[in-house]
C-alpha cells in the first residue's frame, strides 16, 4: 500500500477498537484525523461513519447517531448496511420501536437489502413489550422480503 493508505489503516484500526467499546468522542476525533491526514482512497469514508454509528450503538446515545447522520446527510451521504444496522440495533435498545421501523425503511429506500439482525432486533423489543401483533407484522415483512430467519 502507499505511504498514507498504511497510515489511514492504522488510524481506522484505532477507530474500529474505539468503536468496539462506545467511544463516541474517540472514534469521531479519529475519523476527523482521517479526513485531515488521509485522501478518500486510503480509507472507506461510510465505513468510517458506520463505525461512529456503532460508537454511538455502543455507548446508548442517540443524540450523537443523530448528529453523525445530519453531518453524513450534509455530504449528501447515506449510511451502509452497517451503518443501518447499528442504527436499528440503537433504537432497539432504547426502546424505540417506530424510530428504528423507520431506519429499516430508510434502508430499504436506499436500496439495502434487509437482514435477519434488523427484524430480530424489532421482533424482540415487539417481544420485550408483549406487542405479539407488531411481531406477526414483522415476521410477515421478513416473509414478503425473501429474508431467511437461521436464528
């Protein structure tokens, strides 16, 4: 790899590993490093906001997803599947049914193909709140999708 390619993965390394434990401030501070240091093609720009996104999963806060999307939007950017994932997985958590419905529909809008881990997510908090018709609905979706359920 060239020079700053070996340097833009050490950095997206650290952002990975910082990602991994909810370091919101840490991996965003890595991936404005990124950006400063390194050209486009030594580092994949929506992987590196997926990972904030999964920063943001991690450490339960919302409010920074929703900052990191409005930053992505305003480069006329989208998230990856990863990027949806993590989002849908943080709504989840939180308890947010309707917000993480829309995530999945934005993913699917943008021509993402839906997974297993994103309905899963939704039928256990539909679950978790005894919401038996919102999962029959879900189960349904995955259905008409052609998404397989393994788990």
């Amino acid at each position: 790899p060239a020079p700053g390619a070996v340097g833009g993965m050490a950095v997206a390394a650290a952002m990975r590993a910082r990602a991994k434990v909810g370091d919101v401030p840490g991996t965003k501070a890595l991936l404005r490093r990124l950006r400063a240091e390194h050209g486009p093609e030594d580092f994949s720009l929506d992987t590196s906001f997926a990972l904030v996104l999964r920063a943001c999963a991690g450490a339960e806060d919302l409010r920074e997803a929703d900052a990191c999307l409005a930053e992505m939007r305003s480069m006329t950017m989208k998230p990856n599947e990863v990027g949806y994932s993590q989002l849908v997985l943080l709504c989840a958590r939180l308890g947010n049914t309707q917000r993480a419905e829309r995530y999945m529909n934005d993913m699917a809008r943008d021509g993402l193909e839906l997974q297993e881990r994103e309905f899963l997510q939704l039928m256990k908090l539909a679950a978790r709140k005894g919401d038996v018709p919102r999962v029959r609905a879900l189960m349904a979706r995955m259905e008409a999708q052609g998404v397989e359920a393994t788990s």
